[in-house]
C-alpha cells in the first residue's frame, strides 16, 4: 500500500525547502532499515509546513514508496477523542461492515475500531478501556508494517486531540527494530503553550527538529519568477516583498496573486501596491478578494470556514443559498486560492480565521450552534456537534446539554476519557451541584486523573439526597481512593452509607436493595483491606457477616473477600476455601477482579494451589483479551510468588521477568511493588542475594508500609535476602519488623508472611534458643488454627530449628512428612537438609546423608539452586560423593525467554505470543534468537523437546494459557 501520488500547486511552488527535504529522506532511510523515528517539523503560521509535508510525499518524493497515512489536524476537533488518529487512518476505510474482516485488523488489532469509528455505539456493546485502544492501533500500525515501512504524517499537530498524542508516544515506546517513520508538524508562534501530550511525547522520545525558516532574498525572487514567467523582478520589489511579508511563503504567494489578478507584476507599479499592503497580510488579502464578490459567495465561504469537509446540501443548508450556488461558489473560492485544491477546506488556518473574523464573536458563535444543529439533525454522532458547541461561550439549553452528555458517552466508548471529561466540564458549568454530572465526570477521570476523580465524587456523593444514589456514588468512590492511597476515607464514606441503608431498607429489603447493600458491602471489604489502619475493621465486619450463596455478582464478590479476609486471621483453611470456590461459582458468567484475585489468594493459603492457579489464569486470559495491562502484571506476580512458595522457582522467575518486562514498557511502572517483590524472592532461590536487594531498592511507592499485602511480601523479600546475602542480623531485624506489622493489623495467618519461621531458623543457627523457640511457638499456635500441611509443617521446622538432640530430629522428621504432603517443594527441600545435619550432628551420618541427597534433588527440581548446592556441600562435608551442581541448558534462559519458549513450544506464532505479553514481534523474535542460541535448536519444532529434556512439559505456560494454539508461521 502507498500513498496516492500528490502534487503541490503550481501557485504555490516549493522553494528554499531541499535541505529539509534531503532530512526527511534520511530519516526515512533510517526508518526503512528498522531504526523507528519522530520528526517534529515546526515553524509559523504560513511558513510552508503543508507544502512541505506534500511535496515529501508526492512521487519521487524522499518519502514515497513506503506506506504513507497523512491526516491534518482541526481546531474544532481538538477536544474530540482519536480524531487526529482517525485524520491518519480514515482513508483505509476500516469502519465499515465489509472492511470488518480485513487482514489489518486481524489479532489484537481490532481492538483499534472504537477509535476508528465515527460512531464507536455501533461496535460490540462493551465499551474499550483505554489500553485495549491504545493496544488495538498499536497491533493496526504493526499489521501495515508487515507490508513494508510506515510513515504516519500528521499535520497541524498543535490541534491534535490527547488521546492520539498519546498513542502515538504508546507506539514509539514500542518501535524498537519497526520501519517506522513519525513525522508530526507543529505550529510555533502562537503565544501558547504546546499541548501537554505533545510536550510529553517531545520529552519521551527526542525527536529530531526540522525547522522552517523565512525566505530569504535569492528564494522570494525565485518564487516570485514563478508568478510571473518571463519577468525579472526588481530587487527593490523583491526587498519590499520580504519587508512586508517577513519572508513567509503564505503571505508572499498571497500578495502575488492579488498582484497578478490586478494585472500588476513585480517592478515599480506593482512595488508601489505593495505599499498599501498593513501588517496582516494574509487577512488583508482574503478581506480583500471576498469584498469584491457577491454576498451568497462570503456565506458560502463562511460555511466552508465552520463545517469543512461536507456534503454541498449539508453547506448550502448552513450558508441558506442553493446547491448550485454552493458548487460556484467553492469554484470561486479555489480559484482565488481560498479553499484547497484536493478537499474542500479552507486553504489554510489563518483563511479561515481571515473569513470568519470579520462576523465578530457574537455572529461565529451563532454561526456554530446553527452547524451544531445541523449536524445533529443530519444524524451525525453527537462528538461532532459537541466538537462546535465547546468553541461557543456557553451551553446552557437542554438540547446542548443533552448533545454534550451523548458525546460524553461517546468518547467512553473510545477508551477517550480526556475527550469525556471535557464534554461534562461544559455539562457541569450549566450545572455545578449537579450530582449526577460530578458522578460521572468523576468516573471518566479515574483512569487518567484520580486525585481529582475522587474530589469529584465526594462532592457527588455529598451532594445526592436519594440513599440508593448515594450508595452507587460511595462505592466507586471508595474503589477510586485506592488509586490515591485514600483508602481510610473511602472506607469511612462507605461505612456512614451502609449505616444509611439500614436506616432507610430496613430489615427486609427488596432483592434490587439487598444486592445493592451488598455490594457496598463488598467494597468496604476490598477498601478496608487495603490498608492496616482499617483492616481491623474490615476483619471485624467480615466475622460478622454471614456468607451469602453466591447467586449474584455482589454476593460472589463479598464471598471472595470474606474468603480472603477469613485466610488472613487464620480462622480455618477449609472453610476458607468453601468461601472461595462459592465465589467462583458462576458457568457461563465472567467473574470481575475483584472476585478472582481474592478467591485466588484464598485458595493459595489454604493449600488448593491448583484451583489457585486455573483462577489465575483466568484472570490472565480475560485481561489479556481485553489488554488490561495493570491487571495482567498483578495476577503475572501474584502467581510467580505463589509458585515460589509451592517450589515452581524456575515458572516463577518466568512469571516474575515477563511482568517486569510489562513494566519498564509503562509510565506508572516505578510506582508498582508486586513485581520487583517477586522478582527479588525468586532471585534470592536462585542465589543472587544482591540483584534481589537491587531489585527491591527500585521500589518507589510512597508510604509502602502502611498496606496490607504487598509491605509485608516485600518485607519477606527483604529479609529473605538479606540472610542470603550474609546479614543475618539484618534479616532478622526486617523480619521482626515484619512480625509486628503484622499484629498492628491483625493478620494471623501462618503462611501469608511466616516471618517467624525465618526468625526461628536464624536464632537457632546463631544459638539463641530461647528467642527461636518464642518464635516456632507463636508460629505453632497459629498453625495448629489455620490446620493446612504446609502451616503445620512450617511449624514443626520452626520447632526443630528452635530445638536440640532428641527434639530437633524429631521435629524436623515431623517437618519432612508434613511438606511432603503439602505444595511447599521447596521448604520441603529445606526441612529435608536441615533433618540431614540434625542427624549428623548426633551422629547418624549415613542417614543424614540420605536426607542431604534428597534434599539435593528436590532444591534441583524446584529449581532452587543456591539451596541444592549448599546441600551438595554440606553432603560431601558429611563425607558423601555427589558431582557439582550445574545448570542445566534451561537455567541459562531468562524468565521473559522461558515464557517465550513455552508459547511458541506449544504452537503460538510469534504475533500471538507478542500480543499475549503485551510486547512487539521484535522483541519475541530477539527473544527466541537467544533460546535458539542457547539451547542448541535450529528451528521451532525442536523447541518443545528441548524443554521436555529437561522434564518441563511445554504446555506449562508461565504468561498465561493460549487456549487453541495453533502452529503458525512466525
């Protein structure tokens, strides 16, 4: 695919420009050969920027030849969500039904439709999140360049709507070894700052300036001997020429067509008109030729100014003269240079302005809310009429309120909250105490400002008199002050609501009510275990909560969390787990986050870490299909600390690497805990404690130890690491810090964060019993309530680690054969050595060397390699034979590889792997050259048996199941 062939106007020759045209050929050969670009083209009004641009693109141009998408931004759109993305992408005609299965959207790159389309209501019913768009054009942008190099134009970029801005920074982010080539031209001069989207995109990605200048003398007289073949100019016109017009193309080809329509050239007469010519060329000149035309020609003109780009009727009906006079009249208009030869647009911007200004303020507003009008009644979507209605003073009457709330509806749609938030701003401004506009521009703004969502809808919530509504507006209110670490405000407003349904449903709500108290109810929960200051609350509310039965999407919901919030004071694995697989049940039913990640949890403590796992990744595949990024890193590491604590250290490091990788690619990535926790825990089991203290010392959320959750992982992490990096006393001060979070908020189970097992085996080696054994019995204690294997084992090896002689193998054997039966590989393997010194200690050497190899064999399994080499020399020391421990070929790939290698071992392509892990084909491809390389494998079918030689089936898929797979061409 090209671009069509185009032509730059013969009265308006391209001079002066070849140095920034060879640029922009070298910046497209760059392109071409996978080196991806940003080329900000900037200079005045007037200097020539579309010139430019088109003749860049004409044939034989430095950009012809690759595929070219070029679209112009508008004033009247610039609040308008993905119109500068529809500008670029419009001509390929996506939109349509037939176009629908076009090879362009294949994959991910459907997603793209809700920005493509001028009416997103049309598509599927469920609106696009913001990163699933984003997502979408990516995977569109990737399926052009599959044809060869791309080079996205974009003109006037200063009108460019946010959302396109942004996207375009989100497809920069992610060009690594892509032909493409983005050139976006900029208006400079205007008195006003750049958008802050195009501020940030210049700042992320430095692009290389291209500058227009003024004409100097030698280029004005040749663009002047242009206008008039076979006469010299006089350098004394030429000299007047430049003074006037300050050497910009626009207004030197202005002065020269009014010169040459007047019968004048360039010598002493034609010098002695441009005399009258006053500061504002350009203005003058437009005033000038309208003033000498018809009155039906200046409606006409004006009409063009408005609507652009539209139908003759649809003109004529906005001018109040006929079609034929309309069709004259743009006849008229172009050959005065007025309206662009190939669209019917004005010429350039400050035409327009130069038609429009002398009407005054008062007569161009009318003038847009007669086009807002039109265009409503032509059944066009109503972000077209709001876009003219948000250039007008005010809009205070029912049918400009009305159009800007369907707009806003619209841009949700798109995944375009910048757009929404705008179009209820001026919604608002009719209205200020309006609660239900503050709850929904609250809601719009969650995602892309939080802090001022939250503002939004506490004045919402304060403002709403009907309790119901009031109920609606507290639980988005709370889940949005998690995003804002507000979690004790949000849980304080939910708990006064639910106070205020009681008083108002009484005890015998109608099934609407009890489903709407339940889940405020369940918010309080998901609110209040945020943070430790209310947890106590929230464990208190949920011990006195009956467990509903599941049957709606609030009960399952408050299931899930009564099921976590249970695990987490230790009150019984079984019926924990009775909670989480009620919540989970629903056939045929998508279960939302906030009722997987739970139950999961649930389910993980309560040793059922299978269950755990499907409901990840559940959670995987759901968030993956709709590009939930967050999501997607959250469940990625919350299964990678799971499958370390069930002894999976090598899919564990797999889990831990991809989400990281997921991370670095996202602005909000320095700000997230999860992933550098468990990247940190596996790399202390793979026996680089220092890279795990790295890891973990990239952490920058603020106020980390005021939370539930991720703190005390972290702190697990932490002090993990450190005892392996050989600061015991490090260790143990983080791990007793641990312990007393732990009691400030309440949580009592043994296995969320078994502090005091660490704490135990580190007094115990240091020979302070007494201290180990406070520890392994407060740990007992906790245990023997919670009752699963894994618990009851954590204790007896606390126990045996506290102990000595007699007491200590015998806790230790007890150890053993409970983790033997429980998920915790690789604490097996632990309790496994530590049996085996105990013994040798007391001198049953050949038993304890037993032990030790076992405990070899099991740390190798797991992929625990400092734990296997530290038992191989502890069994040599004891006096047994065992070779070195070596890594086997796997060991030598990273996490991100291994998830790689699985995909593609179990059939995926590498387009299907990239948009699973939300990475580019580049990246899978450097991915898979290096397992290639160091596994030894030439193609793709050798893949899976390389891995099964090493005992690990291919359909282990770290990122997520790609359920169907089948065997593609990369």
């Amino acid at each position: 695919m090209t671009s069509p062939a185009r032509t730059v106007s013969p009265d308006q020759p391209l001079v002066g420009r070849g140095g920034q045209l060879d640029a922009l050929g070298r910046h497209a050969e760059a392109a071409r050969s996978g080196r991806p670009r940003l080329v900000l083209l900037d200079g005045p009004a007037g200097i020539g920027k579309t010139a430019l641009l088109e003749a860049a693109l004409a044939k034989g141009g430095p950009l012809s030849g690759m595929t070219a998408l070029h679209g112009a931004c508008r004033a009247v759109d610039v609040a308008t969500g993905y119109s500068g993305v529809r500008a670029l992408f419009g001509g390929l005609g996506l939109t349509g039904r037939r176009s629908r299965n076009s090879r362009l959207l294949e994959g991910g790159a459907r997603r793209a439709l809700p920005a493509l389309a001028a009416d997103p209501g049309e598509l599927d019913p469920d609106p696009g999140s913001t990163f699933s768009v984003l997502q979408g054009l990516y995977w569109l942008a990737a399926n052009l360049m599959a044809d060869g190099p791309l080079v996205l134009v974009l003109d006037d970029a200063q009108w460019c709507d946010e959302r396109s801005l942004r996207w375009l920074d989100f497809l920069l982010r992610r060009a690594d070894g892509l032909p493409l080539l983005v050139v976006a031209a900029h208006r400079t001069g205007t008195g006003l700052p750049a958008p802050d989207a195009l501020a940030d995109l210049v700042a992320h990605h430095l692009p290389a300036p291209l500058r227009l200048s003024p004409l100097d003398t030698a280029e004005t007289t040749e663009l002047t001997a242009g206008f008039f073949p076979g006469q010299k100019p006089l350098p004394s016109f030429v000299g007047h020429l430049l003074s006037v017009t300050g050497g910009s193309p626009l207004a030197i080809v202005r002065l020269l067509r009014d010169l040459r329509s007047a019968g004048m050239g360039p010598d002493g007469p034609g010098e002695a008109r441009l005399a009258g010519a006053g500061e504002k060329v350009v203005a003058a000149s437009v005033q000038g030729v309208l003033g000498q035309q018809p009155g039906w020609v200046r409606q006409v003109a004006r009409a063009v100014a408005v609507l652009g780009q539209e139908e003759p009727a649809y003109l004529a009906a906005l001018a109040g003269v006929s079609v034929v006079h309309v069709e004259e009249a743009v006849e008229i208009l172009r050959h005065a240079g007025l309206v662009h030869p190939e669209r019917l647009e004005p010429a350039h911007d400050l035409v327009r302005a130069a038609v429009l200004d002398p009407l005054g303020g008062s007569a161009t507003a009318a003038l847009r809310g007669r086009a807002a009008r039109l265009l409503s009644d032509i059944g066009r979507p109503p972000e077209e009429s709001a876009a003219h209605l948000l250039l007008l003073p005010g809009a205070s009457d029912d049918w400009a309120l009305s159009v800007l709330r369907a707009a806003a509806a619209q841009a949700e749609q798109r995944g375009a909250s910048e757009a929404a938030a705008r179009y209820l701003e001026r919604v608002r401004e009719a209205g200020p105490e309006d609660p239900v506009v503050l709850s929904r521009l609250g809601k719009a703004l969650a995602e892309t400002d939080p802090a001022r969502s939250v503002t939004l809808l506490h004045e919402a919530h304060t403002l709403t008199a009907d309790v119901r509504a009031r109920a609606a507006t507290a639980v988005q209110y709370g889940l949005t002050c998690l995003a804002v670490q507000q979690a004790p405000e949000g849980a304080r407003v939910l708990t006064e609501t639910l106070h205020a349904l009681d008083s108002e449903l009484g005890p015998a709500p109608e099934p609407a009510d009890r489903e709407l108290r339940t889940l405020a109810e369940s918010a309080l929960l998901i609110v209040g275990s945020d943070e430790k200051s209310t947890l106590p609350d929230a464990l208190r509310l949920a011990a006195g909560l009956t467990p509903p039965p599941g049957d709606t999407p609030a009960q399952r919901q408050q299931l899930a969390m009564l099921s976590v919030l249970r695990a987490a004071d230790g009150g019984g694995a079984e019926e924990t787990a009775r909670r989480a697989r009620r919540a989970l049940r629903a056939p045929g039913v998508p279960l939302g986050v906030w009722s997987l990640l739970p139950a999961s949890l649930a389910l993980s403590l309560a040793d059922e870490n299978e269950a755990a796992d499907e409901v990840l990744e559940t959670v995987l595949r759901d968030s993956r299909d709709s590009a939930a990024v967050w999501t997607y890193v959250l469940a990625l590491s919350t299964r990678s600390l799971f499958r370390l604590e069930n002894g999976a250290v090598t899919d564990a490091m797999a889990d831990a690497q991809t989400a990281s990788e997921i991370l670095g690619q996202e602005r909000w990535g320095d700000t997230t805990t999860m992933p550098h926790t468990a990247y940190a825990s596996v790399l202390t089991e793979r026996g680089d404690p220092a890279r795990a203290l790295a890891a973990l010392d990239a952490i920058k959320r603020p106020h980390l130890d005021r939370f539930v959750w991720e703190y005390h992982w972290y702190l697990m992490a932490r002090g993990r690491a450190l005892a392996a990096d050989g600061d015991p006393g490090g260790a143990l001060e983080v791990f007793r810090g641990c312990g007393d979070s732990m009691a400030e908020a309440g949580l009592t189970n043994p296995v969320l964060a078994p502090w005091w097992l660490e704490a135990a085996c580190l007094l115990g080696a240091a020979g302070h019993g007494a201290e180990a054994y406070e520890a392994a019995a407060h740990g007992t204690r906790l245990a023997e309530r919670w009752g699963t294997p894994r618990a009851l084992g954590y204790a007896a090896l606390a126990r045996g680690a506290a102990a000595r002689g007699q007491a200590r193998t015998g806790a230790l054997r007890q150890a053993v054969s409970l983790l033997a039966e429980s998920p915790a590989r690789a604490q097996h393997a632990r309790a496994s050595l530590s049996l085996g010194r105990a013994l040798v200690a007391d001198g049953a050497v050949r038993e304890g060397r037993e032990h030790m190899r076992e405990a070899v064999g099991l740390a190798r399994r797991c992929g625990c390699v400092a734990l296997a080499r530290q038992a191989r020399d502890d069994l040599v020391a004891a006096g047994g034979r065992m070779r070195e421990v070596t890594a086997s070929p796997l060991d030598m790939l990273t996490g991100t590889e291994r998830t790689v290698a699985g995909l593609v071992a179990s059939g995926a392509g590498n387009r299907e792997v990239a948009e699973s892990l939300f990475v580019t084909v580049r990246t899978v491809e450097l991915h898979l050259t290096s397992v290639y390389r160091k596994l030894g494998v030439a193609r793709r079918g050798e893949l899976a048996e390389a891995l099964r030689a090493d005992g690990t089936a291919a359909a282990s898929r770290p990122a997520g199941r790609l359920r169907d797979a089948k065997k593609r061409k990369p």
